[in-house]
C-alpha cells in the first residue's frame, strides 16, 4: 500500500513540475508561432490524464475528453513515467502554416517532449520514498 502511495504521489509530483516549467514553453510557442494553439497532453501508466494549453488551444468541454480540434504535431509513447506525451496543435490553424512552419514547429515539439521526459526521470530519481501511509494523511 506504501508503494501505491508514493508511486501516486511521485507522479503527481512530475506532472506539477511538468506544468510549472512548461507553460512558460507553451508561451514561447505562442510568441513564435501567434495564432496556433498548442497543447500538451500527459498520460500516465496509471491510467490519468493532464492537459496544458495554451490561450489559443480550443479547450475539451469536459476534463475527461480531450483537445477538440487537437492534431498531433509529435507523441512519445511508453516513456519510463508517461504512457504517452503527446504535442497538439488547434487543426484549424495549423492547416494554414508553411511547411518550413511546421518542420520548425515539429522540431520545438521534439525538444519539448524530450525535455518533458528528462524532467520526469530526475524528478522521479531525487524523489525517493519519501511518504509514508499513516491514519493521519501521511
């Protein structure tokens, strides 16, 4: 049970370190690349979802859908603390881009996944066990 609790606390405490340090990154998307809305959606290996977007990312009408007008730009699957990270650009204004546009756009994505990735294995790495199931909430 000890391991349940660490294992859920660990990931909730990647997935906040990845929306910390990351909507700054969904900013400058937004500053080089104005009018597409991008998005970022976190999967975890037990089964939760987060999604982080920006102010032009078209936002799901409820939390357990995802983008409505989402299209993947890249994914990683079955990373070591992510079932899948995906990128996701708005499809409306993404159709209207060059395609030097969307290769330098593919390329941030890349970067960001990675960085995503690297962050969750340090995370995870200097976390250790660090929480204990006591009948007070720990």
């Amino acid at each position: 049970m000890t391991d349940q609790i660490n294992s859920a606390a660990s990931e909730q405490d990647i997935v906040g370190l990845a929306r910390k340090s990351f909507i700054g990154e969904l900013k400058t998307f937004n500053s080089q690349h104005p009018g597409t809305g991008f998005g970022i959606s976190l999967k975890t290996h037990s089964g939760n979802r987060y999604l982080l977007a920006n102010a032009r990312m078209p936002l799901p009408e409820h939390r357990s859908q995802d983008f409505p007008t989402g299209r993947r730009v890249a994914r990683l699957e079955n990373s070591e603390h992510f079932r899948s990270i995906e990128i996701l650009a708005d499809s409306f204004a993404y159709e209207s881009i060059s395609p030097r546009t969307e290769a330098a756009i593919l390329g941030n994505a890349l970067d960001l996944i990675a960085r995503i990735d690297s962050l969750a294995s340090r995370s995870a790495k200097g976390s250790g066990n660090r929480i204990a199931a006591t009948g007070t909430g720990g």
